[in-house]
C-alpha cells in the first residue's frame, strides 16, 4: 500500500493549493481526481466555463459597444452555441495545462479514480478502467466541491429541463428561458442569455434577490435588468413543471401564474459532492446538503482529516477555496493558528457585474455603528464617458467617527476588478482623507472612489 504524508481528495482551486502548499514544506503529496482531467468543478462546469461563457456573449453581441453604437450593434449577427462553446473549450484546456504544470512541478501525484474511505487513514480508489488501490496518509484534505441540487418535483431532461451544469452543453440559443432560483449563479445566467437577446423569467421563492448585497446596489441591478425587459417573479413557488407538445417547457407557479419558455435552467443551491466517499467510515458526518463542518484551522471531527472549499459551505468562492486549501496545509504540518482573512471581495459576474468587500448598509444599521454614505456614478468618469457606459454605481462606507473605510460596493463595467483597491483600504484601515488626496490614472474607472469620497467629505462636513 502506497503512502504519503497527505492525500487530496479533489483537484479544484482548494485541492490544488492544499497539495501544493504541502509540497513546498517538504512533504509528499497526492491529489485524487475522480474525472480524467484536474480542475475540479471551477474548471469544468463553474467559474472558469460560465465566465468564458460570459465574455463570449459580450463580445459577439457586442455588449460593451453598444452605449455607443446603440442597442442594434453587435459584432456577429448570428450568434450559435457553437460560437459561445468554441471559445470556452480553449480556455479550459488552457487553465487544464496550467494546474497540471503547476501540480508536475511541485511533485505532486496525480491520481484518477474514484475516492471511499476504508478507515480514517486509508483511502480506496478506483479507476475509470475498473482498476483499484488503496492509499494511505497522515494526513487527508476532502475538497470535493458541489454538484447542483435537483428538486424532486422537476422533471430535468437535460436538454430543455436542465441544471445550471448543463447549461453548458446546450445546443442551440434559446429565444425564452425561466431561470428558477435567483441566486448568484441563477442571476449570472439569466442576465448572460438576456444579453443575447434571450426572454427571460425569473423565479424565486423569495421577496429579494441577492439580499448580502447592499441594498442601494441591488436596487441599482434590478433597475438594469427591468429596462432589459426581465421579468421577475419573486415570492412564487413552483407548482409543477411539464413539457409541452411543441417542445417547449410550462412552469406553473402556486399563485395561478404559467411561464412557457424554449428552457428551463434550475438554479436551487448546490449540494456536496461527498455521496460516494464512505464518510462514516472516516467517521466525518455531514449535514442533509453533504457538507461538512469545519473548525477555524479548517480541522473537521477528525483531527488528521481536514475539508475546504464549498463543500464546507459559505463563501463557496474559488478565490477563499483555494485560501482555505493553503491554510489547512499549514496548519497540519506546520501547527500555523493563521486563520483567513475577513476581507475577501465576493464577486458576482452578472451583466452588468457586481462586487462588494466589506459591510453593507444594512449590516452597520443593525449593528449600531455611526457611518456616512459616498456615491459616484461610472458615467460621471472621464472612461465611462469614453466607453459609453450608462450605467453603473460604486457606494462607499465610512465610519462617521474615524472616517474608516467600512465597505465597498459596486455594480458596473469592471466591478470584480475596481473592488480590489477598497479591500486594500479596509484591510489596511484606510480612511476618506486617503481617497480625497489620493491620485488616480486619468481617465479610469479608478476615478469613481474619488468621486465617492468627495461625495462623502460634503456631507462628513456639514
């Protein structure tokens, strides 16, 4: 039976950094990928493929163009799904290359196959081919990652009745679509496919959407996707849903309503990917979703037996995932008490994007702290002004008494990017006199946090 000092299990963004931080401290270290390539879920059905898929879509519809052109640009005028799919497959393979490059270079041992536990140290794999081994480890990292959760009252087909995982192997465009579940990957698909031109239906159970995000945001966002002509059926239950004869999809609300769309695409949380791991015999438990849960140090019931990424739940980002990969390394082979940040920037790429660092409005009413508001709109910049954007909002937070940057929060053109000079200034309890003094490149978006520290000073003043 073939040792190691850890063992892996799944070779996303969490996988990949734990394998590799355990390398770089001189120890030997294994991955075990259950499909025939590394990536985990970000690399094929997740981040890496729905963000191709989005810029994909900006591009050919000419998205970025069209405040200046008008809404009737676009750079091809017949978009496929063959067109939007050509650009994802080279991109994944191209991520595919650089994570096995990094994992050869690092000595990491890649090994394909199925993955159970046999008992809290030994690991049972087998192969596509029918082949199996057991493996060994002191150490053991279970970053599995999530699958989507299926409703049992949906007839899914995967082809017109789909989760969001098969999204990507669609055949042709639909020209209506009901997006159920109005969550951060519901919301990114609905408003990519109605960039196409798409008729969309969004459904949710509850009165909001997106209801982490600060609500001046939101608001900002729902504008955008109304004057779209997306519609939104918010607080309705799913009655049932059926095909009908001409190939379209009827979904019947509980409120009487029915949508007919060419797809239905269900969007209703994600469960853990750790059904087939025999985890009692690790003796992990797991909640009804099959997730696990963890301690700061990232340590589950059992000591030597650690779990990361989102199949221990909030904030299920490739960005912390591979973090938390990182710091469950350290802390198994070198005792690191280093725990992660609380200023990591969560973002959601929606047309147009949304990123936000720090506490919202809401939060610092609840919590009782003094704050003063700043707004700027991207169009008031010199660069929103060059690129034609019309839209778009970035909100700062300051402490009223010290002036600390509390949170950041922006939806518009570049959003993921712009939100990183907030986290730097919260991380680094930056106040509203740096922005006030501070110079930014002219024209850029940057500008926008001048124009909302100012904002702020005006009233900071009075």
């Amino acid at each position: 039976m073939e040792s190691f000092d850890l063992l892996v299990i799944g070779s996303g963004p969490g996988g990949q950094r734990a394998a590799i931080q355990a390398a770089k401290l001189g120890k030997r270290a294994a991955v075990i990928e259950r499909r025939e390539i590394v990536g985990g879920v970000t690399a094929h059905t997740g981040t890496i493929p729905s963000k191709s898929l989005r810029e994909a879509v900006l591009y050919l519809c000419g998205w970025r163009e069209k405040g200046i052109y008008g809404r009737s640009h676009r750079v091809k005028s017949d978009i496929t799904a063959q067109d939007l799919f050509q650009r994802l497959g080279i991109t994944v393979q191209h991520e595919i290359e650089i994570i096995e490059h990094q994992l050869q270079r690092n000595g990491v041992r890649v090994i394909h196959g199925m993955a159970k536990f046999l008992d809290p140290h030994t690991v049972h794999v087998t192969s596509i081919t029918g082949q199996s081994a057991d493996y060994r480890a002191d150490k053991i990292v279970i970053a599995t990652g999530t699958v989507p959760h299926r409703p049992d009252n949906i007839p899914f087909d995967d082809e017109t009745i789909i989760d969001s995982d098969g999204l990507l192997q669609i055949k042709a465009i639909p020209r209506s679509m009901t997006v159920i579940g109005a969550g951060v990957i519901g919301v990114e698909y609905a408003t990519i496919f109605s960039a196409l031109d798409a008729k969309i239906t969004l459904v949710d159970n509850r009165n909001t959407i997106l209801d982490f995000v600060d609500s001046d945001i939101v608001d900002e966002f729902r504008h955008d996707l109304l004057s779209r002509g997306i519609q939104m059926r918010l607080g309705e239950d799913i009655e049932r849903v059926e095909k009908a004869g001409d190939g379209s999809v009827l979904t019947w609300l509980k409120s009487g309503k029915k949508i007919r769309s060419d797809l239905l695409m269900v969007a209703a949380g994600r469960t853990g990917a750790t059904g087939g791991l025999d985890l009692d015999k690790a003796g992990v438990p797991v909640d009804a979703r099959g997730r696990l849960t963890v301690q700061p140090s990232y340590q589950t019931e059992v000591p030597h037996i650690y779990a990361v990424g989102d199949v221990i739940g909030f904030p299920a980002l490739a960005s912390t995932s591979a973090e938390q990969g990182r710091l469950a390394a350290c802390h198994a082979f070198g005792g690191s008490s280093e725990t992660a940040t609380d200023y990591f920037p969560v973002g959601i790429y929606a047309v147009p994007e949304i990123s936000i660092v720090g506490k919202t409005e809401q939060q610092l009413r609840k919590e009782g702290i003094a704050y003063e508001t700043g707004v700027a709109r991207l169009r008031e910049t010199a660069r929103g002004q060059i690129q034609g954007v019309q839209d778009g909002l970035l909100k700062l937070l300051f402490g009223l008494k010290d002036h600390r940057l509390l949170g950041a929060h922006i939806v518009g053109e570049g959003a993921t990017e712009l939100i990183h000079i907030g986290q730097a200034v919260i991380a680094h309890n930056g106040t509203l006199e740096y922005f006030v003094g501070a110079v930014f490149n002219y024209p850029t978006f940057a500008e926008a946090y001048k124009i909302a520290a100012l904002d702020a000073w005006n009233r900071v003043r009075v």
